[in-house]
C-alpha cells in the first residue's frame, strides 16, 4: 500500500537516508555556526566550534575507559556545562545516558546504579557522598567515578576521583562520533519518580529525540538563535530534551545551578534569555520576587510551564512581567512535553479571566506526536467531550517512550490497545483540548515532582508508634502540592508531629517528607481500605474554614 508498481533502483542508501539523532544537531552547528556562543555558565563561555570539541574528547576519553556502544554511563549532576556536554558525548560513544535525580536517596541512587548497570557515573562534588554512599549499597563495584568539580559555585575537587576537565583534556579531538546504525537504538534511560514502587527505568530512542527536537520548536515559536535558560533539570526527561535541540537552532544554552528568582531576572537582564521552561513553583518565584531583585528586560520571555495545573492566577499575573506562558503537558514515558495548550485566537476577545482559564488547559498534541484522547481506561471507549466526564488521558506517536528497561510486563499493560496509558484523570472540551482533572494513583506533585504517597506511607508505618497511616497532597502556595499525613497511632504509643517528620526525613529525600502530619482515625470502607478521597475532603474544608 502506498507503494509504486515498480520500486526497483529506490532504496535506502547512505544518499537518501540517515538514522534521525539529536547528535546531527551539534554536529551541523560546529559547522554552520561555529562560532556562536552556544554554552554560557558564568565566565565560562563556549562557541560551537569549542562545545563540539570538547564533546569529541568526552566521547573519546569514556571510550578509553572503557565504555562499549551500548553501556550505560550516569550523571548525578546540576544544570552545569558538564551536563549539557554529556547529553552529546555520551550517545557519541554509543553508550546510553542515564541522568539521576540528584534529590533521590541513596538506597534509590543504588538500586539505579544496579538496574541501569552503569559504567561510569558523572558526579558532581556536592553529591559524591550521595555516589559514594550508593555505591557502598552495592553487592559489585559499582559505576567508576568521575568528579565534576564546580569553583563557581564554591565546591572544588577533593582529588579523590578523576578529575573532569583532565578527562576531556586526554580525549582525542579526533575521535569519530558513533553515530546509530539505526534510529531506534537507546540514547537515554531515564527513571520515574517511582510512584508505583520501584522507579521504572524508561528507554528513550534516538528517533523520538530527534523528532521532540523539532517539534517543540513550533510550540514555542522560536527562530534562529533562541538563548536558552536551563531551569528544568537536565535529569528531568533530559531537561525535557532542550540541551538536544537548541544546536538546531544556533541558540545559546544558560546553564543555571541554584534556581532562584534573582539568578532568572540576571539571566534575562543580563545574558538575554528569550526561553525559559519550569514548574508553576518558578512562574510563583518570578511573580512573588521582591522588587530589588527584578531587573528589567526590553523583550517578550517565552516560558514552558508543566509539572502540575498553574492556578489561573499566577498566569494571569506574570502575562503582566513580560512573560508569555504556555503550558505543556507530559510524563517521564512521553520525552518530557508531549501536549501543548494551544492559543486560538478566538480567545483573544475572552475578558482576562476566561483567558487564563483557557491556557490552564493542558491542551493538544506536539507536532511530533500521533494523538491524543481522553478514554474509559478498560473499555478504552472516549469520553464525551464536554468538559465533564473524566477518563484516562491516552498518547501515541513518536514521542512516546521504547518501554520500561527490564520490565516487559510493566511495557505492555502500559501500551494496551495500542495506546500509551498516561494514568492521569482529565477531561476533554469541545475543541479537543484536555484538562487534568486529577491524578490517579494518588501521585503529589511537589515542585514539579512526582512523590508516591505509597512511598511516604511505607516510611511512616515503619515508625513503632504508627499503626495505620495514609498520605495525601495538600495545596501549597509555593510548591503547589506537598504531602499531608494522616496517622492513626497505636494505642498506648505516643508520637509528635514533628517527630514524625524528622523520622521520615532521615529515610527520604526532603520533597517527599511529609509538611504535616493529623492524627486522626482513618475513614474506611468495610474491607478496611482507607477513604483517600475523604481525606482530601478534610484538607479542603480545614482549609476554607
């Protein structure tokens, strides 16, 4: 179907067709816009022609030590130079990138370590004890350690490990990329938040990547020579593959380790950042930035918003900064955004509120993407679109992940029917667009991530005095959403709330500590299962009140 009679004499060759990649992003750029800035982090400034170089050497100096196409080396790493220059080496090695949380605990750093099977770990000196303590979890060696110092931002090398810059400076500015043989071999494993248990490593591939790289560029109505600040972490979906796509582009990419509103406004102000992606949290930061902190900028900042619905208030709110928002939607499985709230024009006539109501959707589907519905999870049949009835927000297309590394069963009841399964709740209007109405699984968004209130509920029961428990998210200003526990204590057994959340914070990373704890008897069904929705309920009345 779709074919000629006679096909004879038109085939693939190496004339007509190319694995599609992100690395021919960097590869044309040190080309074409050679010498461009295209790395900025404070007085350290790269062109193209240096950046490309310098990813040559890393590629090289990982193959030297050992590293084969098709191992996996990690990162524990900031939004620094380093990490943007991994994205690239790494793949150019043929090996898979694996970009850890650096806010994740060590016993779920080691069992990364462990399930990735990493080689070589990238580790920031800040956070070698967090690679140290991991390793030591370890029934093998575990992954080599390369340090990555940082004098800027004062952590400098403790001579323990190799150091970064000597390893790219022994790499071979001759070494030949090794580019895909084919456009569905892996380029990154990135683990969930680990909402259902164990986090779930998912595979991306390098055609996916490459796609997402040209797609987002539509969405967000960026030209030639974009400057580009990384407030998504790198370690987030590859910082949402933003590192990959801006090479296209000719643009600059800022790289920013502590985010605050202070280093934003400077970054706008000062070194020109026209885009910016991050949480609602950061959209609350610029807003609520005391005004000697605020610089002012002469140009329009286009901002990516996702992670968790921003309230219409705060959109409405920075429109009035110089700031344009739109807001995207996606997971872990999707490359980072995947749906994008699309602005009709229609809408301009709206008054303000009904504005912003409209771009707290989460929207429509990326170019780069095959569809989008909002079904009865089971059935699969859709749900009217009438901005009431509530289903499963179901993807397809090219950016959607490879599947859950070592976990076949977990891939193939997450493609059923032919879809990907988002586990989120939404409802779908009129004009296609989806809203998020709730999470399913009980997942809190804090700050942009997922916390698994099973987690936090098997900490806590693990506490003498607890004897049944259950998490929750409650709102927050700041961070959205943050765990609320509710606790029934054994009777005869005493316990505070603030020893309750110091017991928990010794055991989980600080986003996933719960911010309060009630003691109060849980609401239950007659089989004993613990009314959540109750809960919330609660949360919303105590907080009217």
């Amino acid at each position: 179907m779709g074919w000629l009679a006679d096909e004879t004499g038109l085939e693939k060759c190496a004339a007509n067709y190319a694995p599609l990649t992100p690395l021919s992003h960097l590869k044309r750029a040190a080309e074409v816009f050679s010498g461009h800035e295209a790395l900025v982090y404070h007085n350290h400034r790269l062109t193209y022609a240096e950046y490309a170089e310098r990813v040559t050497r890393l590629a090289a100096a990982l193959a030297a030590m050992g590293v084969r196409p098709g191992d996996v080396v990690a990162t524990l790493l900031p939004n620094v130079p380093a990490h943007a220059e991994a994205h690239f080496a790494v793949p150019a090695c043929g090996a898979v990138l694996n970009t850890i949380n650096i806010r994740l605990d060590v016993d779920t750093v080691a069992y990364i370590f462990g399930h990735g099977g990493a080689k070589v770990v990238l580790c920031d000196t800040q956070f070698l004890p967090l690679a140290e303590a991991a390793k030591e979890r370890m029934e093998g060696a575990g992954p080599e350690i390369v340090e990555c110092s940082d004098h800027a931002a004062g952590f400098p090398a403790t001579g323990r490990y190799p150091d970064y810059e000597e390893v790219v400076r022994r790499g071979d500015p001759g070494f030949a990329w090794i580019m895909p043989e084919d456009e569905w071999e892996s380029i990154a494993l990135n683990y969930t938040s680990g909402t259902t248990g164990r986090p779930k490593g998912v595979v991306y591939h390098h055609r996916g990547a490459y796609l997402n790289t040209m797609g987002q560029p539509i969405s967000w109505r960026m030209t030639l020579y974009p400057r580009y600040l990384t407030i998504v972490p790198l370690f987030h979906c590859n910082g949402w593959c933003h590192t990959w796509m801006i090479p296209a582009l000719g643009g600059t990419v800022v790289c920013c380790r502590d985010i605050s509103a202070e280093a934003i406004y400077n970054a706008i102000a000062y070194d020109g950042v026209t885009h910016l992606a991050g949480a609602p949290i950061v959209l609350n930061m610029i807003v609520n930035a005391d005004e000697q902190i605020r610089r002012p900028f002469d140009h329009t900042v286009e901002v990516f918003t996702a992670g968790a619905p921003p309230a219409p208030a705060t959109l409405h709110a920075i429109g009035k900064l110089g700031f344009h928002v739109t807001q995207v939607y996606g997971l872990t499985e999707t490359y980072g955004p995947a749906t994008e709230s699309t602005w009709n024009h229609a809408w301009d006539r709206l008054a303000d509120e009904d504005k912003t109501a409209k771009k707290a959707r989460q929207g429509v589907p990326m170019p780069f993407m095959d569809g989008q519905y909002v079904a009865e999870p089971e059935s699969m049949a859709p749900v009217p679109r009438d901005g009431q009835v509530q289903g499963e927000i179901m993807m397809r297309g090219n950016g959607v992940m490879k599947g859950y590394y070592k976990n076949p069963e977990a891939t193939v009841q997450s493609f059923r029917g032919g879809w990907f399964h988002s586990g989120d709740l939404a409802v779908q209007h009129r004009d296609s667009h989806v809203q998020i109405a709730d999470r399913a699984k009980d997942i809190i968004i804090s700050g942009g991530e997922n916390v698994s209130s099973v987690e936090v509920e098997g900490v806590l029961m693990h506490h003498p005095a607890v004897l049944l428990c259950a998490v929750v998210a409650r709102e927050d200003e700041k961070w959205g959403e943050v765990p609320c526990a509710f606790v029934e204590l054994k009777p005869g057994a005493s316990a505070t709330e603030q020893e309750l959340i110091a017991f928990c914070r010794e055991r989980l990373a600080g986003f996933k500590t719960p911010k309060a704890v009630l003691f109060d008897e849980l609401p239950k069904t007659s089989t004993g299962k613990i009314q959540k929705f109750e809960l919330r309920r609660r949360l919303k009345e105590t907080a009217a009140a």
